[in-house]
C-alpha cells in the first residue's frame, strides 16, 4: 500500500508539478523580460505584469505548448516615451512579431536595428502611431521580415534604396508621413509583396513602370500625394490586384484595361480627362468605382458591373441621359452619385429596382419629368438629393415608406402640389429642405411628428395658411420665407428653443414682433424683412443678427438702437451663415448613422 501511495505522489510530480518546472522561460529570456518591465515604469499590476511568469504578461505570446520562449510583444498604447529599451528588446530571437504602435517614440536606437536584424524569425515589425521623424531608417539586414508598418508618423526625405535588403516584404505602410521624391523603380524587384500603402505623403513624379512587375500584389493604395502623369498600363492588368486607391493626386488619363480581379478602384480627385471606358464598369468583380471629382465627359457606359456597390461619378462633365437597363440588375448597389454633372433626361426608373440603395445623389444636373414612383421601393434609403434640377410634377404620396430617410433634398426644381401629410412618416428624417419649388396649400400638420428634424427649408413656394406646431428639436434652421403667409407671427414657433436661424422673411406677417421670440436661447439669426410688421421691436440681446427692412412701420424704440441693428437687407454674411448651417446639418445627419455598418456619405 505504501508503495503504491508513493508511485502516484511520483505521478502528480510528472503531471502536476513538472510542467511547472520545464514551462518556464530561459533564464536569459526571463532576466530581460524582468529588465524591460523596470525600464519601462509602467503600472505593471495594471498590465498583469506583477505575475511571476512573463508569459502571463499583457502583450506577451509565448509559444502555446511549452512557454519556453517569446514569440511576441506587443506594446500598442501603452502611453510610452522613452525609447532606450528597444535594444533590449532584440536579445530576445525567437521574436517573431514586435508592435510598439500608438505610443509617443520620436526616435528609435540605432542599435536596434543591428540586433533586431539579426532575428532571423521576426516577421512582423510595427511603429505606426508615434511621433517618429527624421528620414526613413535603413534596414540592411531583417531577411525574414515580411510586415513593417511606419504609418502615422512624421517621418520625411525620400524612400530611395532603404529598403534594399527586405527582400522577403508582403505587406509595406509607410502612409500618413511627410515622405517625398519618387517612388523608387527598385519597388518592382520586391515580388513577394502584397500590400503597399504610401497614402499621406508628399510623393511626386509618376508611378514606375516596374510596379507592373509585382504580381503577387493584391493591395496599392497611393492616396493623397502628388502622383502625375499616366497610370502605368501593367499596373491595372495584375491578376491579383484587388484595390487601387490613388485618389488625391494629378493623374490626367485612364488606362483602358483594368484587371479581372479588381474589387475596389478610386481615381476621385485628380485631373482625368475623356470618356469612361467600357471596360471600367463591366469587369463581373469590380464592387467600388470612384470617378468623381476630375473632368470626364461623354456619357456613362450602356453595361454595368452586376457586383456594383458603390458608384461615384460625381462633379466631372458627364452628359447625356442616365442608362436605365443596367441599373434592373444592379441588386447590390448601395451608394449612386452622379452629382454636379450635365445629365439630362428623366429619372431611370429601373432605378427603384437597385432595393440596397442607402444614398442616391442626382443633384446639381438637368434632368426632367416626374420623380419616378418606383423611387419608393428603395426602402433602405437614407439620403436622397435632386436638388438643382428641372424636376416637376408633385411629390408621391406614398412618400412615407421611405421611413430610413434622414436626408431628402429636392430644392431648387419645379415641383407642385402640396407636401403630403405621409411625409410625417419618414420618422428618421434630420434635414427636410424642399425650397425654391412651387408648392402650394398648407404646411401638414403631421410636420412635428418628425421628432429627430434639424433643419426645415420651405422657402420660395406658394404656401400658406397657418404655421401648424414645429417638431421640437429643430435646431439649425426654420425657412419659410418667400411664401404667402399671413396674420400675425404664430405662438407655435414659441418652443424652438435649440433653433438657431428662423428666417420669416418676405411673407405678408402682420402685426407686432412678439416677445415671445425673446425666449429662444439658441436664436443667432432672425430673418424678418419685407412683411407688414409694426411697433416697437422687442428687445433682442447681442448676439442675435436681426434683419427687419421692408417693414416701414417697425422700428427699435428710441432709447435703444444700435448702429448695428439699423433697417438693414440680408448681407453676404447672412448667405454665408446659410451655407455652414447647412453643412452643420450634413454632420449631424450623418451622426444618426453610427449604429449602422454601412457609410453615408453626404
């Protein structure tokens, strides 16, 4: 029996305890782990760095069976200045990754890079996020690094030949710097590259031709630099790619290929010029097209990608009428801009047919005829804008299944009838403008169940009757002038109290300014010239701009008139103001739309 007791004591040693033993770091990792932690003066009861075994450490991996050595460290905002330590670091070599993003470095030991280059096993190496600067550090050795990440830095100079010896390098981030010259001809020898992102910098001349060379490439994003010239044929044609990005540069001309596996192309602001290729729109993987913003002209090709997710053809020179067959087969299409161009024609009704469709922006072009009734399939929509058109014809009725609205814009056309009451449906609206059209009858009283509405724009019609009670959270702007409004100024509007710019002007208002606009706290700018108003103007504090001319029998009482509150007309102050309110609205709208996966862009 007491054998036996001892044979399974020696069992639970094997088992229990001996792993204790063996799954221990060496000592010399274990000594410079300890080193490390003193040297950083970090919280270490925070990061669970009081434990007794390394391993146990926040940012630390170490090899799953056994414990035995660091395979990885990981220092991502952790809050650190002090740099010295890295070299320490490097005596660890069986390190395979190093991440010291987000933290305050301005520089890294020369040292660092002669005993980190000798880890034959270190694969991945990550200073993004700091505050490093100086030029680009040479890395003469690091054979086996295949990740290094320098983005969000303010490194400068040129990339020239610092890189010669990473000939093993897949993924390549050195974007958000003040990098410049060239892009090296020597980038097309690293064929083992995935990734390269320069975005950021301050790179000019042209794309090199050897880029073509790299056909292991899926990722070149070259966004935000000061590229010319053409892209390079070969580049486009690697059957790998699947992401160009070079938005943001001086590119003049699109090459007429693109290859099969291209996913996502952004050429948006830069100065292309001439037709849009075929070949552009109908390669079966393309997902995201981003042509805006440079000087195309003709029109947009009969065939389309059936992938489409995203189509920007915004601000060019485009004409003609809008395709309407490919857009009955685009299921997947969630963003349509086609923005400030020449388009003429109708509104495609196939169109309604593109059901995921969240932002669909027509505005600023000359199309015609009627808003389609098929627009109301798109039941997903957040964002719609024809505003700056020849539209006619009178808002649908059925307006309210489009219940995801938080934008609708379609100013500036000529448009009739009334504003149905169904539009109280479209519950999600934050900024309904509808001015400059010729809408007629009364304002639904049905408006202030628009509970999250921000800005209201209903100047410019034919409307009147009385001013029905205002949803209670408008902030940025009340327009109703240039209308057919009578009597006296409402106690409805009495509750805006976030509303910043009512403007009431050229109705046929009557009567005095009631105090009651007084007790608006957020009120900056009150628009009330060309109506019928009389008496004494209440007594506004200072920073609201009051407008009141065109009203002969309204004045200031005579013991308080500032020289700045004379009769005066809306100055180019007052359209400036407009403007901003407005663009605050495209910001607040676009808030409501944090909970939702899918961008909105406004």
């Amino acid at each position: 029996m007491r054998s036996f007791i001892h044979s399974i004591s020696f069992f639970l040693f094997l088992f229990c305890i001996l792993p204790f033993v063996l799954c221990q770091l060496d000592s010399n990792q274990m000594n410079t782990m300890i080193y490390i932690s003193r040297q950083l003066e970090l919280d270490t009861a925070n990061l669970s760095w009081n434990a007794t075994n390394p391993c146990h450490w926040r940012g630390v991996t170490c090899n799953s069976h056994s414990n035995t050595s660091v395979l990885s460290l990981s220092f991502s905002g952790f809050g650190l200045l002090n740099s010295s330590f890295l070299s320490m670091v490097c005596q660890i070599d069986s390190l395979q990754s190093l991440d010291f993003s987000d933290n305050f470095f301005e520089s890294i030991p020369g040292e660092f890079f002669n005993t980190c280059g000798e880890i034959n096993g270190l694969k991945s190496l990550n200073f993004s996020k700091n505050m490093l600067s100086g030029s680009l550090p040479t890395f003469q050795k690091f054979a086996g690094l295949e990740s290094l990440d320098l983005s969000f830095n303010l490194l400068s100079g040129d990339i020239d030949s610092k890189l010669d010896d990473l000939s093993a390098l897949k993924s390549l981030n050195l974007s958000s710097n003040h990098f410049n010259g060239n892009i090296p001809s020597e980038i097309g020898e690293y064929r083992n590259l995935i990734v390269i992102d320069l975005s950021g910098n301050r790179i000019s001349g042209t794309i090199p031709e050897s880029v073509g060379n790299l056909t292991n490439l899926e990722i070149l994003i070259l966004s935000s630099n000061q590229l010319s010239g053409a892209i390079p044929a070969g580049l486009l044609v690697i059957k790998n790619l699947q992401r160009f990005s070079a938005n943001q540069n001086m590119f003049v001309t699109l090459p007429r290929n693109i290859t099969n596996s291209l996913k996502i192309l952004d050429l948006s602001y830069n100065e292309i010029t001439g037709r849009i290729p075929p070949e552009f729109l109908l390669r079966s993987s393309l997902q995201t097209l981003d042509l805006s913003y440079n000087r195309l002209n003709g029109s947009i090709p009969e065939i389309l990608s059936s992938s489409l997710v995203r189509l920007r053809m915004g601000s060019n020179s485009l004409s003609g009428p809008i395709p309407a067959a490919p857009f009955a087969s685009l299921a997947n299409l969630t963003y349509l801009e086609l923005e400030n161009n020449s388009f003429t024609g109708r509104i495609p009704p196939q169109i309604g047919s593109c059901r995921k469709l969240a932002l669909l922006n027509m505005a600023q072009n000359k199309l015609n005829g009627d808003l389609p009734v098929e627009l109301l399939n798109l039941t997903q929509l957040q964002v719609l804008k024809l505003q700056f058109n020849n539209l006619g014809g009178e808002i649908p009725s059925q307006i309210g299944q489009l219940n995801m609205l938080s934008v609708l814009n379609i100013s500036w056309n000529s448009l009739n009838g009334t504003i149905p009451s169904s539009i109280s449906n479209c519950g999600n609206l934050t900024s309904l403008n509808l001015q400059n059209n010729d809408f007629t009858g009364f304002i639904p009283d049905s408006i202030k169940n628009l509970k999250f509405l921000l800005e209201l724009q209903l100047g410019k019609n034919k409307l009147q009757g009385r001013i029905p009670d205002m949803p209670s959270k408008l902030q940025i702007s009340l327009n109703l002038s240039s209308n057919l409004f009578e009597d006296e100024i409402p106690r409805t509007l009495s509750g805006l109290e976030d509303l910043e710019v009512l403007d009431l002007s050229n109705n046929k208002f009557s009567g005095q300014v009631p105090d009651f606009l007084l007790g608006l706290p957020s009120l900056s700018l009150l628009i009330l010239s060309n109506n019928r108003l009389s008496g004494v103007l209440p007594n506004f504090s200072k920073h609201v701009n009051l407008y009141f001319s065109g009203n002969p029998g309204l004045h200031y009482p005579q013991h308080n008139s500032p020289v700045s509150r004379k009769n005066r007309k809306p100055t180019a102050m007052t359209i400036g103001i407009t403007f901003a309110v407005t663009a605050v609205a495209v910001v607040l709208a676009a808030t409501l739309f944090r909970g939702n996966p899918r961008e909105v862009t406004c």
